[in-house]
C-alpha cells in the first residue's frame, strides 16, 4: 500500500464525515475560541504536511514532495526535492530533520524498511540518519539531541542516535502514533494515535500520555483524552501553559487539551485534513500563533491565539 493510496482514501473518508461531525466549541477568559484562520497560502501545493520553524526562524514545511521554506508574505522557496517527505523538526542547528515514506507505505509485517530519516542542511545538503524504520512519520527531538520518530503504520515509537545510526525500539504496544510531545517538565510524554490497528486505515481519536520515569524508561500508556469519532488525530504541539495541541485530520479541526482537566476545546475548524502545527517563531511570523499543514488542499494557515510556544529545543 503506498502512500498515495492512503491519502486518497483518507480524503474519501473526510468528504463523507466532515459536514456532520460536533465538537466541544467553547470560549475562555484568555482568548474567544474558536478562531478563524488566516491563509498564509492557499492553491500552491496539492498536499502540505510537516511544518517546523529553524533557529533561524524559517517557517519550512514538506509539500509535494519537496521541503521548502515559506515566507513571511506567502511567497515560497524550494529548498530540496524528495522522495516522500512528512513530518519534519529543528535539530537546534541550521539543520532539519525529515520523516521520509519509502516505495511501499504499509502493508503486511514484515514491513520493508524503506523509509528513512534525513538532516537537510540550510543550503539543502541532504544526509541519512536512519533507514531502521518502515514508515516514519513524526520526529520529535529530546533535550540531548536525540530523537523519538514514531510509525504510523505499526505500533512502535523509535529512538534514534543524535548523529544517526541504529534505531532502537523505545515504545512498543500503542497503534499508529503518530504526533509526539513531552509535558512542560518532561514526566510524560503525549502521543496521538491515528489509527485504530496496526496497518489499517481505520480512524482513532485516542490521545495518550506516557509517564516517563527517565528519559529512556516509559511507562505503560494512559489515556489523556478521546476526540470526536473519525477524529484521526495527526500533529501535536503544546504552549508555553503546557496544554496540548491536536490536529484531528479527518473532520479538519484543531483541539486544545489541558492534562489537568482533558475535557477537549475546539481552537479552529473548517481546515479539511489538517496535518501538523507549530508555534510561530522569527521575524514576521507572530510568536502567539499556531501555523498549520493541510493534507487535502496544501494550504498552510495561521491561527492566532495569544499564547506562546512551549519552550523548543
């Protein structure tokens, strides 16, 4: 089953469902929820997906096959053309990580490892840190430099060495993670699962938390919170408050949840397959909004929200 593939029957699925599906809409004190989202562009990629700010404030994303850095006014750049980029994150250098799907997305076990995880450098210089893992797709970098790199289309959340090399099994057992985030003071860490098996393209709308007992020791997952049926929870990121942010694919909304009191608030709505979210970051990006990918329609948009990033790596 190839990526392609399952797009397609992704988008089928959000065409059906999107129109009839609720949510928990509210307003708070701090800001009036939800928020209307403002293109930054719209019509110039058919599918956009990861999106991360680098040191040096680039808003860079994976679209269309191709890592580019979008700017300020909307405009765009090609930095490297790629077999099949999805999640991407900073290393804390001038350097970005990409999840990249290899020839085959899916299908039986034993899965074929080829997909990779790569560093593109600023100019575009492109090098592989891993090919241990069948289907990578999001990547999330720890506090020595490490990284987490989950496997949508399996059950395993992947530990790889700073500069590469072997990846090792660090979370077994929990269907289709994808999104990752850790907990303000690093005791959890925050899953979201797309999928409800293994290998299918069933939704879930399944929110995890994972008590860390050390940076290498998980413990076994909790449920933090479930999202409205078709859900098909993608990207986490998380605010300077510590509340957890969730794009739910498939009926195109974006969920706030505070660990505390996990009770779901709808931040947006009406952005049909939205993907990933970062906190904005650099010059003439607002550092109190949300930007977000679009799986169906390549659009990337803003969210403003008045509130910060946790703080990044």
């Amino acid at each position: 089953m190839n990526r392609l593939r399952r797009i397609i029957g992704i988008a089928w699925l959000s065409a059906t469902v999107l129109s009839g599906c609720g949510g928990g809409d509210s307003e708070e004190a701090e800001i009036s929820l939800p928020v209307a989202a403002r293109p930054l562009i719209e019509g110039v990629f058919k599918s956009s997906e990861g999106i991360a700010f680098d040191s040096k404030g680039r808003l860079l994303v994976t679209a269309d096959k191709a890592l580019w850095e979008i700017k300020p006014e909307g405009t765009t750049n090609k930095i490297v053309s790629l077999k099949g980029p999805i999640g991407i994150a900073h290393d804390g250098s001038g350097s970005i990580l990409v999840a990249e799907s290899g020839d085959t997305f899916g299908g039986p076990e034993p899965r074929a490892k080829d997909g990779a995880v790569l560093r593109v450098s600023e100019e575009g210089a492109v090098s592989t840190l891993t090919t241990d893992i069948p289907d990578p797709n999001f990547i999330l970098v720890r506090k020595d430099g490490s990284l987490l790199v989950s496997d949508d289309m399996g059950d395993v959340i992947y530990s790889v060495p700073k500069d590469g090399g072997t990846a090792s099994v660090f979370l077994k057992g929990l269907a289709a993670p994808n999104g990752m985030v850790f907990s303000l003071d690093a005791s959890e860490l925050f899953v979201a699962q797309s999928f409800s098996e293994a290998g299918s393209l069933a939704p879930d709308s399944r929110v995890w938390r994972v008590p860390m007992a050390s940076s290498d020791s998980p413990g076994a997952p909790a449920l933090l919170a479930k999202l409205p049926d078709l859900a098909t929870n993608d990207g986490l990121a998380m605010d300077e408050k510590g509340r957890v942010y969730v794009a739910a694919n498939i009926i195109g909304k974006i969920y706030r949840i505070d660990p505390k009191s996990p009770d779901p608030v709808v931040v947006a709505s009406g952005i049909q397959g939205v993907a990933s979210l970062a906190f904005g970051r650099g010059k003439g990006f607002s550092e109190t909004s949300l930007f977000v990918t679009q799986l169906f329609g390549g659009g990337v948009y803003e969210l403003p929200l008045g509130v910060k990033s946790a703080s990044i790596p």
